[in-house]
C-alpha cells in the first residue's frame, strides 16, 4: 500500500500516514482532529462509510484547516479510533487507506500536509482517550509542542443526541489541551451541547479507610479460639478489589487459592481439598463465584465440624454498571502494558446475570458485604480517563 507523497506504516496497535517531507520549522502547535464525524461525515447519511468515496467535508473544513495551517502555523493532525480495521481486515484497511489517499488529495490542492493516526484495536497505549497517539506524534517532531496552544477537535463528548462516548473530550483532558466540537470550530457555534450523563470519574472516588476488616477479624479471632478452620469465599466481579483486601490477611496463616494463578477450577479444587488437612488456618477463595451454584461446589467439599465458613461478597448495588470495577480492570491493564488481560462487558454481563446475594441457608457461618475503599493507582496522576472499556 502506498500514497504518493506520504509513508505509511501498519502495525496491530497503530496505523500511521505521514508525509515525506517533514516541515515542522516555526510550527508549535498540534492542531488535532478526529476523522469521522468532524472533519468527514458520509454522503449517504448512514452511521458509518458504505465505501471509501462515501464522504463529504463536514462544515467549512478545508477553509479552516488552511487557516490553521498558514495563518496558525499548525502541525495539522488527525488522531482517529478504527476498531476492526487492520491486516486481518484487509477490506476494510484498504477502505481507510483509499479514503486517506481521498483527503489527502484534497488537502494537496491548498498545500497543506497533514499527519494521519489511526489506533485499529482495543490496546493499552493508543486507542484514545489514552494519548498514545498523541505521544507519538510528539516523539516524532524534533522540537517541543506548545501545548497551550495546541487544541482536539471531536464529535465524542457525551452529546444529548448521537455520540453518547466521552473519548475525544477525555483524550484532550488526559493531554492537557483545550478541547472544541466539530461545531464551534467548522460551523462557528459558540456552546457545546453537553450531555447530563454521569460518567465514572476516579478523581471523585472515596478513598477513605475501608473499616470493614475490623468486623471481620473479630470472627477470625473468634473461629481461631475454637481451634477452627476458616474458609474465606468471596464473591464479586473482576476489579471489585478482591485481590488487594486479601493483603488485611497478612497477620494470619493464610493460603489463598486464585484461578489467575492456578490456570483451571479443577486445578483450585484440588488444591482447596489438599489444603483443608494442611496445618494452614485461613484458606481464601478469590474467584468471582457469583451464583449459589458457583459457592456451593467449595461448600460441598467442606466435610468437617470443626470448619467456619464466611462469605465476603464484594458487589457494590450501587454500581449497577460494575463502571467502577471496569475502571479498575482497565487500569491494571494499562500499567502492565497489556500484559495482564482486558476485561470485557461481557464478563461484567455474565455476571451480572448469575449474580445472587451470598445467604446463610447455602452454609455459610456467618455473611460480610465490602465495598473496598478506592485504589488510587499510579495510573491515574498521569491519566485521569481510561475509556469505557
């Protein structure tokens, strides 16, 4: 695939379309924007491009874009999601690429470069609002941007009517530049129309100290003093924060069986079964387990008086969503760089659907309902918004 004029370079995170001939002298200011629904919109009226040639300018486009570039001295940009689009879609990317070739043409025609990023799946760096592509340009020119008078131009801030996403106001933020709609700089209007929808926000998060484990240990003490065995199974939905309130155990004689680490729930059981005779005092199952069905294959294991059996279950009622344990998942993914897995709605879907309060009548001595307090993790100084999955 190539384009006259320009290099383009395809990889599975990122799809990129830059010139030959790099003019970035006297040029400070990153003049981004997205690709669909702002600077294009299809002919045909439809959500989404039939085919390559199924577009048209949306507002005064070229005009604007001419002014940011000669008058502004702008690095023209366009930093666009393109989920399904890659080499194993190669319809679809040659659409892309004929639709680039398509733009570009038009913006020869008023001498105007521009810089083209495409993020085509569901990664850890440059799907935005992440600002991995964003960084990339910037790695790229040889000079320092000003970021002051840099500015995102995008369709996706939560309007009341079409794009109910929050991406492109959240890229701009977790830049740290100004944000305007296609409107207000295409089509000169002078108010967004924002939407009322709560978003999830970790800066407005409580932190404060999750005094749960008190209650808590007071069963352990208790259940300790009578020679017991205890078996902690918990129940919540991945980023709930089952794994890090395991660390309140620390005190105690503790083994923790977790499927991440086990690999299989035949391979857990097993384990579970051998450490019921071991010498171990706490054993805790860290698994979603969110149906009875689901605790009651650990409950039928236990054949010994001398065993107290409590139930934590993490699920929050007020978070209908699971937006704050996504948030958390999609922050442990970020910062292991994709190493860890992402979580996606289905998962929280399932869930959600097998989900039933943990009761004493499935055997269980005694009932705790946690709601962790919030882990600020390091992820969150440098970016406040991680996406919506």
């Amino acid at each position: 695939m190539s384009i006259s004029g320009y290099n383009i370079n395809i990889t599975p995170e990122l799809i990129t379309c830059y010139p030959e001939n790099n003019i970035f002298e006297g040029r400070r200011r990153i003049c981004g924007f997205d690709l669909d629904d702002t600077l294009i919109k299809t002919k045909s009226g439809r959500k989404f491009r039939k085919d390559s040639a199924d577009w048209t300018w949306n507002g005064e486009v070229i005009e604007k874009i001419q002014y940011y570039y000669n008058k502004k001295n702008g690095i023209i940009a366009v930093f666009s999601n393109q989920a399904g689009i890659g080499e194993k879609h190669s319809d679809k990317l040659d659409s892309l690429i004929t639709t680039i070739s398509m733009l570009i043409e038009e913006f020869n025609k008023i001498n105007v470069y521009c810089y083209f990023h495409f993020a085509p799946s569901k990664d850890w760096k440059y799907r935005k609002p992440l600002p991995g592509m964003w960084e990339y340009i910037c790695n790229y020119i040889p000079h320092k941007i000003n970021m002051k008078k840099s500015f995102f131009v995008g369709d996706a801030y939560g309007t009341t009517t079409g794009n109910k996403s929050f991406c492109d106001k959240q890229f701009a933020d977790n830049i740290g530049i100004k944000f305007f709609t296609p409107d207000e700089i295409f089509n000169d209007a002078v108010e967004k129309e924002l939407s009322d929808t709560v978003i999830f926000d970790p800066y407005e998060q409580s932190t404060d100290e999750d005094n749960s484990f008190l209650e808590i240990e007071k069963s352990i003490k208790y259940s300790l003093d009578k020679n017991n065995k205890i078996v902690f199974i918990f129940t919540g939905p991945p980023g709930s924060g089952k794994t890090s309130y395991i660390n309140k155990f620390g005190d105690y004689n503790t083994i923790v069986i977790n499927q991440d680490t086990l690999k299989t729930k035949n391979r857990c059981l097993k384990e579970f079964k051998l450490q019921l005779s071991s010498d171990i005092d706490i054993i805790i199952i860290d698994r979603t387990n969110p149906s009875k069905e689901n605790r009651k294959e650990w409950i039928n294991i236990i054949n010994k008086d001398n065993v107290d059996i409590y139930s934590i279950d993490f699920t929050d009622p007020s978070d209908k969503k699971y937006e704050r344990c996504r948030y958390q998942a999609k922050a442990r993914y970020v910062e292991s760089k994709g190493e860890t897995k992402m979580i996606s709605t289905i998962v929280y879907n399932i869930y959600k659907k097998n989900y039933t309060t943990p009761s004493k009548d499935e055997g269980f001595t005694q009932l705790f309902s946690v709601i962790p307090s919030f882990i600020m993790r390091p992820i969150y100084t440098k970016y406040r918004w991680l996406g919506e999955e």
